[in-house]
C-alpha cells in the first residue's frame, strides 16, 4: 500500500518535471519561430515567389516548370505561415500560464493560431540567390542545390524537417511537371 503511494507520487512528479520541460522547450522552440523570417507571400507572378523560382531556380514564367515552382512553393510559404502561427499562439497560451496537453491550453492554441496567422507579415529577406544558367541544363547536383536554396530563401530553416519537406514538394513538382501524365 505504501510502495502504491510512493510510485504514485513518484510518476506524478516526473510527469509534472516533464511537462515543464515541455513548456519550457515549446516556449524556447515559439520564441525561435517568431525571430525566424517571417514566410514570404506572393501576389502574382512577380512576387517574391516567382522571384524565388526565377532567381534561385533558372526558371522563366510561361514555362510548366515555373508554374509549378510558384505553386509548390506558394503551398510551402503557407505551411510555413502555419507553423509560426502556431508557435505564437502556443508562446501567448504559456504566458496564460495554461499547462501543455491540458484540454484549455489545446482550446487556447486553437483558438489563438487564427488570429496569429492573421498577424503575420511578409518581410521579404535579401535578394533571392541567382542560378548561373538555365532550369533545363543543371546537372542533378546543381537542381538539388537550386531547390535547396529557393526552400531556404522562403524562410526554412535547413536543419529542420520542414525544410526536407519543401525540398521534397517542390522536387515532385517539377518531376510532375517535367514529365506530364498522358
């Protein structure tokens, strides 16, 4: 019956230690999230993203591979916005002091992230990186490369997941684009 109490006692407080590890690491990861750029949006074929698919890709408009560019990367800029809007709200809900993973702090979230994506402006970074030469005459290496940085100049971070997966969207759109379906 005591050894009942003490391992009880015990979860208890590595599962109160652990969350407030969490928090503080959901707080560390909100705060580098909202210092991050800020992802960049488009309006038309000329802004930043087709900035981004011209510069960094060797991309011209009218051609399949630059729509394709443009949207993936449209998609990509969204997602990104999602997630800094989410760090936010998550950072303005700890501030509440609401406890992670409890079913008000998951309301919060919720309910803040709209209005946190709202806020979110585009603050476009330098010039987007210039490819020496046209789309169609990088090897594969140097298309890697050029997909790597057009995710970089959105505002990924290389280190992180979501960076991998921008590279993987905007090398199947491309691919889908190099070689329709008939």
């Amino acid at each position: 019956m005591h050894s009942d109490r003490l391992i009880r006692k015990t979860v208890r407080s590595r599962l109160t230690a652990l969350a407030s590890g969490v928090a503080v690491a959901a707080f560390a990861l909100a705060a580098c999230a909202s210092a991050a750029a800020q992802p960049i949006g488009d309006h038309g074929s000329q802004g930043r993203i087709g900035a981004i698919c011209q510069g960094a890709m060797g991309l011209e408009q009218g051609e399949a591979q630059y729509g394709a560019c443009v949207e993936s990367l449209r998609s990509s800029a969204s997602d990104l916005a999602a997630d800094a809007a989410m760090g936010r709200a998550r950072t303005r809900c700890l501030a509440e002091g609401l406890t992670p993973g409890s079913a008000d702090f998951n309301v919060c979230e919720l309910n803040t992230a709209p209005a946190e994506r709202a806020a979110v402006r585009a603050t476009p970074a330098s010039e987007p990186p210039r490819a020496s030469g046209s789309y169609f005459y990088a090897s594969p290496e140097q298309t890697h490369r050029r997909e790597q940085l057009a995710c970089a100049s959105l505002g990924y971070d290389p280190a992180g997941a979501a960076f991998d997966s921008c590279v993987a969207g905007l090398q199947g759109a491309l691919f889908e684009a190099d070689n329709p379906s008939q």
